[in-house]
C-alpha cells in the first residue's frame, strides 16, 4: 500500500507556461489556450484534498436586511462615462475598459483620474507602459493636474501593491493590466497566468478596502479583449472604447455591468486638448446643407438608448471595368448589397446593376442596425435619378427582401430627436404609435410607397431594361 502511495506522489504532471493549466501528461498543445510548446513538466502530480467547513466571515442575513448604503455610486466628474456605468464608480467595484491602440484609453482615464479626486478621495494613477514625466505631460496637455492625483510608473506587482498601502487610495486606475506582472509567476507580462494573477490580487485589494479600480485592457486584432476570459467574469464592468483614428467620435459602450444596465453608450469627442463628453453628440453626423443634395438620405439609429441622427451618402459612376466597384465606409457591406437587390428587383431601378457606387456616413458613425436599411435604399434610388430626397425628412425601418418595410424598436424615441433637431417629414413603417406634435409622418409599407416621395421623374429616369 505504502509503495503504490508513493509511486503515484512522484508520478510527474504537466504544466502550461501561459495559462498556468495542469494535466497528468504531455501535450503538444494546451487545450485551454489553444498555445503549442507550452505544456512543461514541472513536478509530482498534486495531491487530492478536501476542504473542511471553516469559520465564517459575517453571518448570513435576510436580503432585507443588508445594507445597500456601502454600494452606493459616486460620480466620477465625467458625465458621458457615469451614464454608462449607471451613476458612476460603486466603491470595491473592477471596471475593465479595453480598446484599440490609439483610440484614447489613457487620455479619458487620465481626465477621469484628475476629476475624482478629492479632499476626502485621493487617486491612484499607476503607469506600466510609459514613464511618469510622460503621464505628466499628458496631464498638463489636457489639464488633468490635481494635488489629489498620485502617479506612479511600475510594472511589478508587488510594488503596485505597495502603493495602495502608502497612498490609500479611493481610485486606483491601471494602464494596464496586460503590461504588470507577479514576480511569484514565471512567464511574461501579458501572459494568461500573469494576467490573471494581477486581475485577482487587485480584485481581492478592490473588495477588502472599498476602492474603486479601473482596469486598461488590451484588445487582439480581431477586437476581442486580451488575455483569459476569465478576466470577463472576474470583473464586474467591463467597457468596450470604441472609435475610428481619423475621426474625432468615441463611443464607451457598456459590454457587462453588474450595477447598472449594458444598453447605454456613452459619446465623447477626442480633440488636442484631450477627451470632452457630448450631451448631443448628432450634430457630428449631419452636413448643414442650405438646399438637399442627390444621393444623401437621414435616419435616426439607436447607440443603446441614446437616438442619434447620421446622415447616409451615396454615390454612383460609371463604371470602367466590367465588374462595377462596392464601396461602403461606415455600413455593413452585405446589408448595401441586399439595398441594391431589392431596388432593382423590387423598386424597378436597374441603372445601379452596372455603376460603379459608393456609400458612407458622416462623421465616422457605424451603422449596423437594420433601421437604417430605409435611408440608404433611398439614398441610392436619389443618386441613380440625380434627385435630392425633400428636405427635412428623416427614414427609419427595415427592408425586407420582399420589399417590405417592417417595424424597428424605438420609433417613438427616434422620431422625438428628429422632432427636436428641427426635422418635419419622417418616412415609418406602418403602425408607429404617438408622433410628435407638428410632424408630418407618412407611413409606407414596401419600397414602391417609400420611393414615392422622390419627385416622378426619378423613377422614369432609370427605366428597368427588359
């Protein structure tokens, strides 16, 4: 009995240098990150153990009983960034916020760091990828100074640790967690183990002192946040920061929120003063026009709960070369084919089939929702005929392949922001509930009535070919 003890206690086991995964034997590739060479073997096979009952921390109480008062949200000082996370930063709450290179992370944290801090809340800003005389620069650049506001540049995370005891922070925020690493853990900075042992030592800080902590995160070229998933779950926010480099629009959207709802996006406008919040941000995606120009159509889409108008633009050609070029910036390419499909086969336009086209918004919006299917169907129907849509109309629904024009969410909501940006004709679908007071809403059901308000001439000036 003895030996057989003994022979399974020296039996060898096998570790994964990334994600720290063990297993009982060799395998050329880890099955939890999917990494080739990285399963080592590192030493005897663990030994089997229970876990007996311990003493408990607090006692368990009646729901009713607990109070709420300790998760109470404070205000960050920046609007945008408090209507996503729901009123602002709960104490003891992990906020990830992961983006692209470039896109502003560190300048919003930076301004965010600076409003917070207080008398009474002093701010932790603790840089791992630059050095403080840059992080200094920056603040001055964006006038984030405050005597409130502690810097610090380390990359290790006992030193990380350490600061939080001297300063005692109300706020700490990490840029970022990718780049910190233990020095208990072999591998390197960004690794899967390494990354989940800095999100949980600074988790478990976060919980036993009520401070609030903002993570940075990186994000992989095909936009999913780095590192393990376990990161995901262990934190309680996580925020996606969102925006083209050459344009000046930035979105905060809400990916996990476990005080507050994941249906708000936040708006801010990057400039070289650093990042301002926009309470009306639709401004951005319109072309003040004195007269309507063929080929552009507006639409209201909803960024969570918040309607914007953006303005759809197309474009047609000739074309040279016998495959006609698609072209789309800010649309879904597949939705602007179904759009000329339909067109052709059920508006009777066929001149589209062999130009060239081009589509995009304004300003560097996205639209994916299937509400702005009617704006750009008559965007281009207004650049095939070279006649302007009437001016002051807004389209909202989506095209079916059948031609039709069915109901979206939120056509109330889209059509009091068209309502108050000045806008007094809207193309709906049927059935849109309470229009606003002085608006004239012309309900269609298929592309035939939607492509009625273009003037008669439009729809003879490209005749279907037999």
């Amino acid at each position: 009995m003895a030996t057989r003890a003994k022979t399974v206690k020296d039996r060898p086991s096998y570790r994964c240098t990334e994600c720290g995964w063990t297993t009982a034997k060799w395998l050329g590739r880890c099955p939890e990150c999917q990494t080739w060479g990285t399963v080592e073997e590192f030493g005897g096979a663990p030994a089997v153990r229970t876990t007996a009952a311990g003493r408990v921390s607090a006692a368990a109480l009646p729901i009713g009983q607990v109070d709420s008062r300790t998760a109470t949200a404070r205000a960050t000082g920046v609007d945008e960034l408090d209507r996503v996370l729901g009123g602002g930063l709960v104490p003891g709450a992990v906020v990830l916020l992961a983006g692209e290179p470039g896109v502003g992370k560190s300048t919003l944290l930076l301004d965010v760091a600076a409003k917070a801090a207080s008398d009474s809340h002093r701010t932790l800003y603790v840089t791992a990828e630059e050095s403080a005389s840059q992080v200094r620069l920056r603040a001055d650049r964006i006038h984030a100074i405050n005597d409130h506001l502690f810097l610090a540049a380390e990359t290790d995370l006992s030193a990380v640790l350490g600061h939080l005891d001297a300063v005692k922070p109300s706020l700490l925020v990490l840029d970022s967690v990718q780049t910190v690493a233990s020095p208990e853990l072999d591998g390197a900075p960004g690794g899967m183990a390494q990354v989940r042992e800095v999100a949980g030592a600074l988790i478990r800080a976060s919980k036993e002192r009520g401070m609030s902590t903002l993570l940075v995160g990186h994000v992989t070229k095909d936009g999913a946040i780095a590192g393990p998933r376990l990161l995901e779950h262990l934190v309680d926010v996580v925020l996606s920061f969102e925006g083209d480099r050459h344009a000046r629009l930035r979105l905060v959207r809400g990916v996990k929120n476990r005080y507050g709802a994941t249906d708000e996006v936040g708006c801010f406008e990057l400039h070289d003063e650093g990042i301002t919040g926009l309470a009306d941000p639709s401004g951005l995606f319109l072309t003040r026009r004195d007269e309507p120009v063929p080929g552009t159509c507006l639409t209201v889409t909803l960024e969570g709960k918040r309607p914007l108008v953006a303005e759809v633009q197309a474009l047609t050609v000739d074309s040279q070369i016998p495959s006609p070029r698609r072209t789309t910036s800010g649309l879904e390419t597949s939705r602007v084919s179904m759009m000329l499909a339909v067109l052709e086969q059920r508006g009777r336009i066929s001149a589209l089939g062999k130009r060239d086209i081009y589509t995009a918004t304004v300003g560097g919006v996205k639209l994916t929702e299937p509400a702005a299917d009617l704006a750009v169907a008559l965007a281009l129907a207004s650049a095939a005929s070279d006649v302007p849509l009437p001016k002051n109309l807004v389209a909202i629904g989506e095209v079916g392949l059948a031609g039709e024009v069915r109901r979206v969410t939120g056509v109330q909501r889209r059509l009091a922001e068209a309502h108050r940006l000045g806008f007094t004709h809207a193309l709906v679908p049927t059935d849109p509930g309470k229009v606003p007071a002085g608006m004239n809403v012309i309900e269609v059901g298929d592309m035939g009535d939607a492509l009625r308000v273009l003037p008669r001439r439009s729809r003879t000036q490209a005749p279907r070919e037999e």
